[in-house]
C-alpha cells in the first residue's frame, strides 16, 4: 500500500497586500523525502514553506499538511508538528547556548536529555556555556539545527539552509539530511541552485509563484 502524501497542495494560493507570491501551486509531498526548492528571489520559494508551515495564510485552494486543512484547520497544531528554519533564529542573545535549547525543550515538552547530543550533532559542544549574543551567524545557523534536533518534528521545512555555514557546515548539514530523512522526517528545503546532497527525491523549479518545472 502507497503511502499518504505528508503533504498536498492544489491550486493554492497566497495574497501579500493584494499581490499573488503564490499563484497556484499544486504539489505533493511524499513521507520520508528530501524535496528541493530552487528559483530566482522572488520566485515564491519562502512563501511556499512559509504556507506549508502553517506561517502564512492560504487564500484560494486547497491545502493540507500533517492532517490539518490549511483553509479551515488549525495552524496552531501544524506549527507544533513542523520545524522551520528561517533567516532569523528565534533565540535570546542574554541566554547561553544550552539554556537556549534547554528553555524552548521545556516549552514544548521535549526531553532536556535531547540537549547535549544535539549540541554535539551540530558541532557546538564547546559552545555550551557562550552567550547566544557572542555566536557567529555559522554558528547561530548550527545552533537552530540543534534545536530542530530536539524538536523532532516530522516535516523540516528549511529556508536556504545553507546560509552562512562555512564548507564544514555545508558537508554537516548534508549528514544530517540524509540521517533525518532515513530517519522517516520529511524535508524540504529551498535554494538558488540544488541542494548538494544526493538523497533528494525531488527538485521543483519556482517563477512567478508558480511551479514551472519538476524532476
């Protein structure tokens, strides 16, 4: 039997102050697969995760991710069962970098056990005890992966991930895809140009909020 789709997408839509940053994109998403996302700026790259991680509103179609309806469920319980990698890591510049991880764990009720592998996955072990504050942005960028270690959501939406990682980030980050979609998590992640890593099943080519080309 074919596994459901963690995610699907007909016709969607997003309006921005009036203007289509999504103009229609029907898509599916398969459990346990790598999906790259590539296109110009603008292209509809991040408001494509953004929509998928319950972030940004659907305003025509029809949309459904980790169960929830996108148009009439609750975004609240998607953004529980998703990890998002934005730009901007949410964490507090005045906490040291295990506090960090430890106060967001404890917010949402993961393991603080998860904690010190995590830090030790990413490479930030001996960064402990530094203030967030004093992180380089590489470093910030390893730091948010710690957390979606911990986090263990089922769908990994990234946003350029490899942005401001240094070569030993990049080839990290290629690891750690690879291990968390063997692992049964779903990724998808966007770039201007394909992600390195070979495990992914799918590129989607974006313009124009559209999706213009599929492999």
């Amino acid at each position: 039997m074919t596994a459901a789709p963690v995610a699907a997408l007909e016709e969607a839509v997003v309006l921005t102050g009036g203007f289509p940053v999504l103009a229609g994109v029907t898509l599916q998403l398969e459990p346990a697969t790598l999906t790259v996302v590539v296109g110009a700026n603008g292209a509809g790259k991040t408001s494509l995760l953004r929509l998928l991680a319950g972030l940004d509103q659907l305003s025509r179609g029809r949309g459904v991710v980790a169960g929830v309806d996108l148009a009439h469920g609750d975004r609240r319980v998607l953004r529980r069962r998703v990890g998002w990698l934005g730009h901007e890591g949410s964490f507090y510049d005045d906490l040291s970098v295990e506090e960090n991880l430890r106060f967001a764990a404890r917010a949402l009720g993961r393991p603080l056990a998860d904690v010190a592998p995590a830090l030790a996955r990413v490479g930030l072990s001996e960064r402990a005890a530094t203030v967030t504050r004093r992180l380089s942005a590489g470093q910030r960028r390893r730091l948010a992966l710690a957390w979606l270690l911990v986090r263990r959501p089922e769908i990994w939406l990234l946003d350029e991930p490899y942005a401001s990682l240094d070569s030993d980030g990049r080839q990290l980050l290629d690891e750690l895809l690879v291990d968390v979609v063997a692992a049964g998590a779903t990724v998808v992640a966007s770039a201007h140009d394909p992600l390195r890593t070979t495990q992914a099943r799918r590129t989607l080519t974006l313009a124009g909020g559209r999706v213009v080309a599929s492999s």
